[in-house]
C-alpha cells in the first residue's frame, strides 16, 4: 500500500485530496490538523494546550506533532496519506527517523501548488461555509506568512522527490493529475 506525503499551503486542496487518496487506497489519512480540532473539540488536554497557538494562527510545536504522529504512523503500518505533516524540516527529519524505527518508509511526496491570492480566497469561503472561527483574515494571512517561512522549506528538503501539482483547476482534475503523476513516478 502507499505511504504518501502530501504537502501545499493552508486552502490548497490538501485535505480533500488527502481523503480522496486514502479512500482510494483503503488507508488511513492521518492530519494533525484534524487529530488537533477533534481534540480541541472535545477540551482535552492535548485541545487546551494547542488553543492558543490556533488562536494566534502560529503553527503547534514541533515536539507535540511528531509525539502525535508516532502512535499515528505505529497504527497504520501498512499505508497512509500524511496530509500536513511534516511541515518543518526538523519535523521532517524526525519522520526519517521514525519511519527508520518503523521499518518504513514514504513512497511519494506531492506538494500542491496554489497562488497565495487564491489561498486567501478559498480560505475566507471555508471559514464561511464551515463556520470556522479560526479562519479570520489576519490568521488566514498569519497562517500563510508561517506555512512560507516554515513548511516551503521542505520543498528543498525532499527536493527531486517532490512531485508537483497545479492545485488551481477544478477538484476532479487536480485528482486526475496527482493519479498521472503517481503512474508516472511509478
């Protein structure tokens, strides 16, 4: 089974081609984002703790991710779609290193690729149409400013293994071309 790991900015598509993957393949798609919000949710102490940094639109630190990500990866041996995750290079390197501990490793790194104005955009509709208080302007913005500074990085990081995709055309054909993308790469 695949062990994939998709990257792009925040309002890139990640999440929704994350789950379209995962279906495809029967594996699980593992999002700290999402591990984060059911926890904040329902005010763990893990919710509590990453609040402020949500509230701030700073990203959760490194530390508290990759603990989150380990019993992830430790679940899902035989495959997984990693959507944004890692998002530092020492988050990247401490994958490595967990995957080595594994005896696993990652098969494809996709990064999708969308202009910042279009970012902002899709990210103001989605605080909308999900009612996600989180989703000002000035956090999307922050959001974004963060993601630049800290997560394209990894860009360098993966180098020649990346495979990029154009996440502006329509759901369907972003899809299309990360599955043309994927049999090409073999």
């Amino acid at each position: 089974m695949p062990k994939v790991i998709l990257m792009g900015p925040p309002g890139a598509g990640k999440g929704t081609q994350g789950e379209i993957l995962a279906s495809t393949w029967q594996v699980p798609r593992i999002s700290p984002g999402d591990i984060i919000r059911a926890e904040i949710k329902n005010q763990s102490a893990l919710g509590k703790k990453v609040q402020s940094y949500n509230d701030a639109g700073l990203l959760v630190p490194d530390q508290v991710v990759i603990e989150m990500m380990q019993y992830q990866l430790e679940a899902a041996a035989k495959g997984w779609v990693l959507d944004g995750f890692p998002r530092t290079v020492p988050q990247a390197q401490s994958l490595d290193s967990m995957l080595s501990q594994l005896g696993q490793a990652y098969d494809h790194v996709i990064n999708i690729d969308v202009p910042e104005p279009d970012l902002v955009q899709r990210l103001k509709r989605r605080a909308v149409d999900q009612g996600r208080a989180d989703d000002t302007e000035e956090v999307i913005r922050q959001r974004l400013q963060e993601y630049f500074q800290k997560t394209q990085p990894l860009l360098a990081y993966y180098g020649e293994a990346v495979i990029q995709i154009d996440g502006t055309p329509a759901l369907s054909d972003v899809t299309s071309s990360i599955y043309a993308c994927l049999a090409a790469h073999g």
